[in-house]
C-alpha cells in the first residue's frame, strides 16, 4: 500500500474509530475513577493516565488496537506503595509513590530500547495465572466493603474477606437509608455488570456496563436532588471529589526518597507488573485483530514508559495495556490507533465538561465495578481450567496465589518460579538436563530446500526457562507458511511452551498458515515424561465429558440416526479453519461440540464456543453452526437480517447491495461482499424468492464452504430440523444453478 | 585445488573393553585408502599386552599395505601429539569408549585438547563397531571461512575413499548477518527478504567451490545444500542429528583461540561437548 492509499484509508476509517473511541471512553471513564480510588490515589489520578497513556501511545506505539490507561495488576502495588511509602500520610505517599512511577517509566523505556519483550516468557503460564488472581482477590477483598458503603475497614486480604460478614452485619443492624442506600446502589450496580452480558438488547448494548452503573449512580443522586428534593442521604467521603481546576491542581512527584530499599521495591514491581499486564495484553488483542496485524512490543513497551513517566509527572498512575478496554475497542469497530488518541480526547472532554456529574458518583457503584474486575481475574474456574491440565499446575498456581497474597507480588512470583522448576526436576528426576542444556541453543530452524516448509526441530528440554528461543525462531516465520515442529529429540516440554504453541498454532491458522507439532507421540508412553505434554495440546482428551447426555443430545443423537447421519457429543478443538470466515475475525473461536456430520461428509451441524472481547469485555456465546461443502465454487458473500445496528457495529467493510426489481427483499436482508457484479448475477429471481420466504439465517459464503448460522444461542431440535430443510432446499436449488449455468 | 591425502592414518589405543572395535575400525580405514597405519599405546609395554593385541590383529579380515605399532611413555595427549608430527601423520582416529554420558564427556574433553593441538585432521568415533556399519550420509560446514573450501574438497576425498553415498553442504549463517528484527509483520517482510538474499549468496558461493571439486570425487554422489541460520557449529550439530546423518566434516579450529572462546565454546567446541554423529575435523596442512 502506498501513502496516500494508506492516508485515505485512515481518514475513511477515522469516524469508526472515533465512534469506538468514544465507546471505550465510556469504559474508561469508571474504570479510571475506580483504580485510582481502590489505589488510594486522588479519583482523578486514573483518568490522567488514560489520557496521557491514549495520546502517548497513540501517537509513539507499535500496535494498532490496544487502549492504554491504568490496570488492574497495578492497583495491589500502588495501594502498599501509597499506604506504606508516605509512613499512613497518605498525600505524601501519592507523592512518593508519582516518583517511582516515573522511574518505573523510564525502566520501561529502557526494556523496549533494549528488546526486552520476551523477559516475559521467563514467566511459567501457571504462576503467571496465579499471580493475576492474587490480584483479583487484593482487588476484590477491599473492595467488596466499600461496594457496601464500608470504607473504614482495613488489613490484609484474607482478614478483609474474613470481615465480610462483620460488614453485612452492620447493615443489618443499623437499617437506615444512610447506610442501606449506598450498599443498594453497590448491589445493584455488580447485578447490571454481572447481568449485562445475557441481555441481548441491542439498545441496551449500546452502552457499555460500566457506564451503565455510572449513569444509575448519578441518575440516583439527580433524583434526590431533582425529584424527592431531598439532601443525597449517602455520606461525604463515599462520594467522589475532582480538584476545582483540574489543570492549576496538578501535584508534582517528589523524588526525595529515592534511594531507600522500599522505594526501589516499589519501583520493580510497578515495573515488572506493568510490561507483564501490557505484554500479556498486547499479545491477547492480536489475537482479535480482524486485519491479524502483529505488534511490535519492545515499540509499544517504549511508548508505554514514555507515556508512565509523563504520567506520573503530572499526578497519573502508570499506564499500561489493558486488555479489557482494547476489545470494547475491536468490537466497536476500531481499526488503529487513532481509536486510542480519541478515547484519550473523550475523558478529557468528559473532565472538562462533566465535573459536576462525575461528583455525583457514589463509590459504592465503582467499587463494584471493581469488585466485578477483581472476581474475573480470581474466578474459580480458572483454578479448575488449569487443574485440568495438570495437578502440578494447579500446585504452581496454588503456591504462586498464596505466597503473593501473604508475602507480596515480587516474593510471590518468585516463589512461583522457584516451584515451577523444582516441579519440573522432580518430574524429570534429572537436575542436569536443566542446568547443562538451559543456555545452550537447543533450537534449529531452518527452511528445507525441496518443500519450502519450515523445519523447526527443539532439542534438550523446553521450558518457561528457554521458551525465548523457541519464540525467537517461531517469530521469523511468516504466518501464512507450513512449519513442522519437531520435539522428537527434545526430553521434556513444559506447560507454558504447550500452551504458548498453541497460540502460534492459532494465529498461524489465522493467516492461512499451519503449525504441526510432531515427536511428541513418543513422550506419554515414557514414563519420565509428565501427563501435562498430551493435556496442554487441546485435542480431544482436553475437554473430557461425561458420558451422561443430556435430553437434547439424546434428541441428537436420534435424529442423526434417523438420518443416518454420524453423531459426535464430545468436545474438541477442531475448529474447521472457521477463521477463514468473516464472522470469526474478531472473534476467538474455543471448542466445538455435538457435531452431526451427514454420510457424505459434506454438511456438518455443530455447537460452537466463541468468544467475542477479552476479560471483563469478554462474553463467551454458544450457538449452532452448520457447514456445507459445495461441489462447485460460488461468489463470496454475507446475507444477513438488515439491522441499523449492523452498519455501526459489524461487517460495515461491505456495503449493502439492493436490487431494485426487489425491494422486498432488499430491504428485509443485508446483502454483502467483494465482488459486487458476480454478487448480483449470482442472487436470481428464484434464489432471493427462496430466502424471503424461509427464515432469517445468517449465511456465509467463502467460494467452496457455506457457513449457516441461526440464532445467537443454542439451537433447539425444532429449529435445528428446519436449519436442516433450509440447507437441504439452498443445496438443491444450488446445485440446479450451476447445472444450468 | 590441493589434493587432501589420508595415507597416513594414526590411532592411539588402550585395553579397553572397546579395543578390539576400534582396531577394526582403524585396519578398515588405512585399507580403503590404501595408507599406512600406525598403532600408538602411550603407556607400559609388556608381553601380555603385546600378546592380546596381537591376537586382535590377526583377527581382522583385513589388513592395510604396512602396519606400525608404537609403544610410548608420557602424557597421553602431548604423546600423541608429537607422534603425529613425527610420523607425517594425515589422519588421527579417536575411538570413544561407548558407555554413558560421562564418558562421552570426557572422550569431548580429550579430543578437544588434542584437536586444539594436532598437526593433523582428526576422526572422533562415537560407535566403533567390529562389522562394519557403512556410512550413510555426510554433513559438511560450508560456511564463510578461508578453511571451508579445503574441507569441502578433503570431505569428498573422504567419501570417495569409503563409498559415502550422500552428501550434504550446510551453510551456516549468522544470524546478526540478518541486521533486522522480525518485530511486526514489516520488519517481518524485510527479514524474510533479507534472508532469502543471503541464502542466495550463500548458494552461490558453495556452489563456486563445488565446481572446484574433482569430477570423480563428485561421480555418483548426491550432493545437496542447505542453509540454516543460526548459532555456528551448533545448529549444524542439530542437523546432522536430525537428518539422521552418521559423519559430520568439520573445519579444524580457527587459528586464534582465546580464553574467551574457551569459557564460551563455539563452533567445534558445541559439536565435541556433544558429539552428535561421528565427527571428522580436517586439518588445512597449507596453513602451517
């Protein structure tokens, strides 16, 4: 593409980008208030490093779609930081604490000039994983009593959740309003978060949650005020303050501690975790890119740093990539980062403008926002997701957890480190295969002249310890090849390479390339091999079931017999290359379930798990699919229900095609694709009469394969009978088309 | 180009459970190059050893134009040393004693004092055997170095001299050669580029010193190339184990070797501290 091709597509991609920047703004907006406030710092703290963070990194980063602003990893190390540095002043912490952020920024910096991205594959998977809900539950614990109105409560995580039940208590012994009001607007805001997800009100979800708790927690103070004309019965320090004059009030960080231990402690952890929380973002929202652009992270570590220490230096938190922010940004339709530069643009604005509403904001409601962050990070289930995989993991999460939550982050992921390896030893009973091979190259790439394949063959052992190897020659494969890598004469693969394999084996398939992963046949039958090798590769055994059915499988599994048709309730990660559609773009495809296949292995129904965003924007969706395989080739296209809410928020890439002699048709569906004439010749009179008069389906078309979707959810046998008497019609009529033509 | 010569052939031996192998082995070789062998044991002579050996001698199916068996006292490896010089030897052969892990480090660590000293091209066994196993396929370095073209040209004498059918030249390019980072999918591009570009070059010039090599030396060999980037004399360790390959050619040691190399080993050092296939390291005489 040339320069002024890419000048114009980014000025006709700018009002969606500016559309999904004012989204994520609507996110950020509570989302920075409350990490400042559950760090201690003044409100406004968060909201400049969303600013400051989105034009920095907008404007020096290395990747398109992320958000930049303050995280939720930070908030355990900048509340200790801010309690602890200022003696309980806590001014003067916030003051101290400004200081180490710009240090830490510039220790960022440093990391991106010096190509110190991949310091975090030194981290194993699972004490990654156990760290993160450590953080939820620091996250969670405090703030579940101010979601209750509760602020005076104070201790470590595990005492504070042991004083849940004391702060119930005090509801219920003292109900009145001035108490029972704040801890209803609390509930009722986790409620909206918690329920968001399951509503599919397209009006609804226009709004993100966040912004929905925000605008009910206002909406309730403007009643009082307007309506019941009464004084707002909710007490002085759970309502929000802003400085007077945002921009005259800046505090300035103060560097006069700067060589104590504590200091420097505090400066190594905010920046250790905040290159980790980015990285890990950075590398999440790749994964969602519909363009499947890759990130240049040492660019976007240096952006990152640059945008922390300026920050800090005008009284923000640190800024890092967040993950949940970067996906409301992909699911608005944001394409590059002017998205970022307009979310910063709209907070500001939003300060500016709305000083008096954002005062309006009981804490209750951004602490369940909190709360609501804090319980996804230390979900259960991802204790179970990661005991499936191994006890030994769950042992190296377990540790990590604990240790982080008594003995603090750095302590916590060392331990976690420490255990991850020892683990590995006693596995392997052999200490020399670490300690002699661990610097050694042990991998071999090279690119084999008769096929033109990738050959990558890994030696020794491969592990979190050395992981940065493998990673650096995966990386110099271009996606959209064939590469085969080889473990045959490597003795021991650990869970965090499996598991980051796995993410090269997807982005790969993304672009149109494979990975095989070969020699690891041999590992389960030897004995010094541990069970987590086979269970980290997802295939069949990953996702065991019972062999209980459930009444709709029974139906199923009757039907396909009926039809003679070959029936399968298992779960599996053979995704059929869905990515190749359009739909899946944006979206991460998980597992597929419950799969008729007819008898000449052409049509495949099947239920499918996806995700579309990532964390707290991240909804899981499990709907029926169906999949045909043609016999002959026909035009690329979309159908679908035409929806106002189409044009804003997907596939507006194509522009919807109308038929003038049917208008009927063009106005009930959304017609699109690339080759626009081949499109038109393509929908004759018989074909559009078909369609009007059968049900909405949403229908696909990528030359040889069909994908056929109904709702958005589980289709029940009913519905899955007339999908299948749709199908079997759109075949016949179909194939009589290409008979003819 | 000069014609490398193996007709001179040296082992050194002691009575280990694998001496009968590699007396096997070392009678084979003078045979099919039709040179001299000479034995050398650096320790006591005494008529029961001089007995065994004998007997193991006589069992050989084959036996090369002269044999010469030297009895010396001292320091195994400056022994060893001087007697090659002594001798005019060409090829020094290092049989390992085949047991566990530890012994094929201490064979590595051995051969490296000696390799680093020898006047002459040296053959590490790995697996002596008393029937013999042909080989089946050679990897040679072909990397940028004034020693490859020698080695190239010696290893085809050598697969000459043994009816090697296969083979294989591996380039090895630094990576830092490369100059970029594969950061985003446009640095990957201009990676991918850049690699190919050099792979080209590197192809170009192995096939300069092909043309060099003696037609007969190249008749009914298959001959194929590969480039691989990545850490040198490493990554063609790795290869030459997974292409199943059962000799490995090898410059000898680069004139200059610091304390540095030492405490970081490169090059030949990863191959004798791993010693994936046989390994025959090739002395460029010219360069005395």
């Amino acid at each position: 593409m040339n320069r002024t091709n890419a000048f114009q597509s980014f000025v006709g991609d700018l009002p969606k980008n500016l559309f999904a920047g004012f989204v994520v703004s609507l996110v950020a907006l509570p989302l920075g208030l409350g990490l400042a406030i559950a760090s201690e710092a003044p409100p406004i703290a968060g909201v400049i490093a969303a600013v400051v963070g989105g034009v920095v990194a907008a404007l020096l980063g290395g990747s398109q779609l992320t958000i930049t602003g303050p995280g939720n990893g930070l908030v355990i190390v900048l509340l200790y930081a801010i309690a602890t540095l200022g003696d309980g002043d806590l001014y003067q912490g916030y003051l101290f604490t400004l200081a180490a952020i710009v240090v830490a920024g510039v220790l960022m910096f440093l990391f991106g000039v010096f190509r110190l991205g991949a310091l975090s594959e030194f981290f194993p998977s699972s004490a990654l994983q156990g760290m993160l809900a450590a953080i939820g539950i620091g996250i969670l614990a405090k703030q579940l009593h101010v979601m209750l109105g509760i602020t005076t409560v104070n201790g470590t995580p595990f005492e504070l959740l042991l004083k849940v039940p004391a702060s119930v208590q005090i509801l219920i012994d003292n109900p009145v309003i001035e108490l029972i009001l704040p801890a209803a607007l609390g509930l009722v805001s986790l409620l909206i978060l918690i329920y968001y997800g399951r509503l599919q009100y397209r009006v609804f979800q226009l709004i993100p949650a966040p912004m929905w708790v925000v605008i009910v927690a206002i909406g309730l103070n403007y009643y009082f005020e307007l309506i019941a004309k009464k004084a707002y019965p909710v007490a002085e320090n759970l309502m929000i303050r802003l400085p007077d004059n945002v921009i005259a009030n800046l505090p300035f960080p103060d560097f006069s501690i700067m060589t104590t231990g504590p200091f420097i402690g505090t400066v190594i952890s905010i920046t250790l975790i905040a290159s980790i929380e980015s990285l890990l973002s950075i590398k999440a929202v790749d994964k969602l890119d519909p363009q499947k652009r890759r990130s240049n992270v040492n660019k976007d570590l240096r952006a990152l740093g640059i945008a922390t220490s300026l920050s800090g230096l005008v009284g923000g938190l640190n800024v890092v990539t967040v993950i949940a922010r970067s996906s409301v940004n992909v699911n608005n339709g944001g394409s590059n980062r002017s998205s970022n530069f307009a979310h910063a643009l709209f907070l500001l604005a939003f300060i500016l403008l709305f000083q008096d509403q954002i005062q309006r904001i009981a804490l209750p409601a951004l602490a369940a926002i909190l709360v609501f962050t804090g319980y996804k990070l230390a979900a259960p289930e991802n204790l179970l997701r990661i005991l499936k995989i191994g006890k030994e993991q769950a042992a190296i999460f377990s540790i990590t957890l604990i240790i982080t939550l008594t003995n603090g982050l750095i302590t916590g992921i060392g331990m976690g480190i420490l255990s991850t390896f020892l683990i590995h030893v006693i596995i392997n009973k052999n200490l020399f295969l670490f300690t002699r091979n661990w610097l050694k190259p042990n991998v071999l790439m090279y690119r084999e002249e008769d096929s033109g394949n990738y050959y990558v063959s890994v030696k020794n052992f491969s592990s979190f310890l050395n992981f940065y190897k493998l990673k650096g020659k995966l990386d110099e494969i271009p996606e959209t090849e064939h590469a085969i890598v080889d473990f045959s004469l490597c003795e021991f693969v650990d869970h965090t390479v499996m598991e980051g394999l796995n993410d090269y084996r997807r982005s790969f398939s993304r672009k149109g390339g494979v990975i095989e992963i070969i020699g690891l046949d041999a590992h389960g039958t030897e004995t010094q091999h541990p069970f987590a090798i086979r269970k980290s590769i997802p295939s069949n055994d990953f996702f065991k079931l019972g062999s209980n059915l459930t009444k709709r499988q029974i139906s199923l599994q009757k039907l396909a017999k009926i039809l003679n048709w070959d029936y399968r309730s298992e779960l599996t990660s053979d995704t059929k290359e869905l990515e190749r559609f359009n739909y899946f773009e944006s979206k991460v495809v998980n597992y597929q379930y419950n799969e008729m296949i007819s008898a000449d292995g052409r049509i495949h129904l099947f239920d499918l798990s996806y995700s579309e965003g990532a964390f707290i924007a991240k909804e899981d969706i499990k709907a029926s699919f169906l999949l045909v395989e043609l016999e002959e080739a026909i035009p690329y296209f979309i159908l679908d229900r035409e929806n106002f809410f189409n044009t804003i928020n997907e596939q507006s890439s194509y522009k919807d095609i109308d038929f003038s002699n049917y208008p009927d048709f063009s106005k009930r569906f959304f017609l699109g694709g690339k080759e626009r004439e081949e499109i038109t010749a393509f929908f004759n009179q018989e074909l559009i009469f078909f369609f009007e008069s059968h049900n909405y389906f949403r229908i696909e078309s990528i030359g040889n394969s069909l994908l056929i979707k109904g709702k958005n959810r589980l289709s029940s046998i009913q519905e899955i009978k007339s999908l299948l008497a749709f199908t079997n019609e759109l075949i016949s009529i179909l194939k009589k088309k290409t008979n003819e033509g | 180009m000069k014609k490398a010569s193996f007709d001179n052939i040296l082992i050194g031996f002691a009575f280990s459970p694998n001496l009968k192998a590699n007396v096997f082995e070392a009678m084979r070789m003078a045979t099919f190059f039709g040179g001299n062998l000479f034995f050398l044991h650096v320790g006591e002579k005494t008529g029961a050893k001089e007995k065994t050996f004998g007997e193991i001698l006589n069992d050989s199916p084959v036996r090369p134009k002269e044999i010469k068996i030297l009895w010396e006292k001292g320091e195994p490896v400056t022994t060893i040393v001087s007697e090659c010089k002594k001798n005019n030897i060409d090829l020094l052969l290092l049989g390992a004693l085949q047991r566990e892990n530890m012994v094929k480090f201490y064979l590595g660590s051995i051969a490296r004092k000696i390799t680093r000293k020898a006047p002459c091209s040296v053959l590490l066994l790995i697996k002596p055997s008393i029937e013999r196993v042909a080989s089946q396929h050679m990897v040679v370095n072909a990397f940028e170095s004034p020693q490859t073209e020698v080695t190239i040209c010696a290893a085809f004498e050598f697969a000459h001299g043994l009816d090697i059918p296969r083979i294989t030249l591996v380039e090895e390019i630094n990576r830092a050669e490369v100059a970029i980072a594969a950061d985003d999918d446009r640095s990957l591009r201009k990676v991918t580029l850049r690699k190919e570009k050099l792979k080209r070059r590197e192809l170009s010039r192995v096939n300069d010193i092909l043309g060099r090599v003696p037609e007969d030396l190249k008749a009914n060999r298959k001959v194929a190339s590969q480039s691989i980037f990545g850490t040198r004399g490493y990554s063609i360790g790795h290869y030459a184990k997974v292409v199943r390959a059962d000799l490995l050619v090898m410059n000898a040691k680069e004139k200059h070797s610091s304390i540095w190399s030492r405490i970081f080993p490169k090059d030949l050092e990863h191959i004798l501290s791993e010693l994936p296939t046989d390994v025959l390291i090739i002395q460029n005489k010219s360069n005395e």
